[in-house]
C-alpha cells in the first residue's frame, strides 16, 4: 500500500461520448420534466452548476460517475436506467460483440482527453442494482488525479496491465488477478500505474 495520493473533489469533471451514449442528456431531461423538476432545480439539488446541467441535457457533456450519480438520486432513478436500451426483465446475456460499444471518459471536458471506454454489460437488464463493466484504461501522461465520491460500492478486478486506486489518504497498487471493493462515498480515483494502459472488469453498485 501506497501512502500519498492527489487531491479532493470537484464534481465538474466531464466526459466525451461515443453514439452509443448520446441518448444519455435526452433521458436525463425526459425524466426531469415528467417530474414537473425545472433545471435549476435539479442542478441545485444535485450540487451542479445550471450550466453544466444543461450542457449535459444537450449531449454536449456526460458528466463522470460521482455528477451522474446524483443526478439519479434527485430524479428518483438508478445510475443504469441513463444507458438501457431494452426492459429485459429476465436474465440478460451480454454477447462479447455486444460489449463493443463504449462510453469514454475524459478528465478535460474541452480537449476531451480519453480516460477510459466503459463497455457496459447489462444495458439489456431493467430493474437492476448494479452496473458491470468492462473498462479499458487508456495510456496517459497527466497524473493531476482529482478525487470524487458518490453514494454506492464499487468492485474492480484487474484483467489487463496494472492499476493505482487511489482512495481517501491511501493509495493501492493492483496487479492482475487482483480485486478492490470499496465503499464510494470516500473520495477515490481509480487509473492506470504511472500512465500505464489496462483491462479492468468494475462493477458499480448505486442504492435507489
């Protein structure tokens, strides 16, 4: 274990999307205004700047976990139903092809630096608690790591390569074959050791 880490919070780390994830801004203000919820209001209860909240609406932004969580807490709503594209009420198989399509985080919003391509596994399967996914870990020169929370728990398992957890005042180094599971609400930032890409499998737990 590894004893210095980056920074505390902000939550206006943004995120560029691919196809797959522009439904996202569309599903967030169709729910807010069935619930008669103005943007203002819904920035306000979530901690966000109005901006950015409609920034979001407007698929110009995805916001990273710890905003997008939030924004599900007001709306009543778990963190999976922003990325269904079905209402699969029995199992749901994920084919490998299936798991193409991604989500990418970037830690600029401006100049859309990649982070990581979420691949998620259960978009098909309504009425779930957790969010699984396979991410791949880009290769990056910025270590300026800025720590975020959210409610939940959160388990990661190292496929590929090697990742640094960074969580509250400690910092954890993971090989592969290795697993973390945390409770969220302590700020974290999960990467890759010292820019490195990988492979994790995350599964994202968000209480309704």
């Amino acid at each position: 274990m590894r004893e210095n880490c980056n920074k505390q919070i902000p939550e206006n780390i943004n995120i560029a999307t691919m196809d797959t994830s522009k439904i996202v801004g569309e599903k967030i203000k169709s729910l807010r205004e069935s619930r008669n919820i103005t943007l203002e209001e819904l920035a306000q209860r979530s901690g966000l700047a109005t901006e950015q909240v409609e920034r979001i609406e407007q698929n110009i932004d995805l916001p990273s976990l710890a905003p997008l969580i939030k924004i599900a807490r007001v709306l009543g709503v778990r963190l999976g139903t922003f990325l269904d594209d079905q209402d699969e009420t029995g199992p749901s198989v994920c084919r490998h092809a299936e798991a193409g399509d991604t989500i990418s985080f970037s830690n600029n919003a401006i100049q859309s630096r990649k982070h990581m391509e979420y691949h998620s596994l259960s978009r098909s399967k309504a009425d779930r608690h957790m969010d699984p996914f396979i991410i791949d870990v880009a290769a990056t020169d910025d270590q300026d790591f800025v720590l975020s929370s959210h409610e939940g728990e959160e388990f990661i398992y190292v496929l590929e390569g090697r990742m640094e957890v960074c969580y509250g005042k400690h910092t954890y180094l993971l090989e592969p074959g290795d697993s973390i599971y945390y409770d969220s609400i302590v700020p974290h930032h999960v990467h890759g050791y010292e820019g490195q890409a990988a492979k994790i499998l995350a599964v994202v737990y968000t209480p309704a």
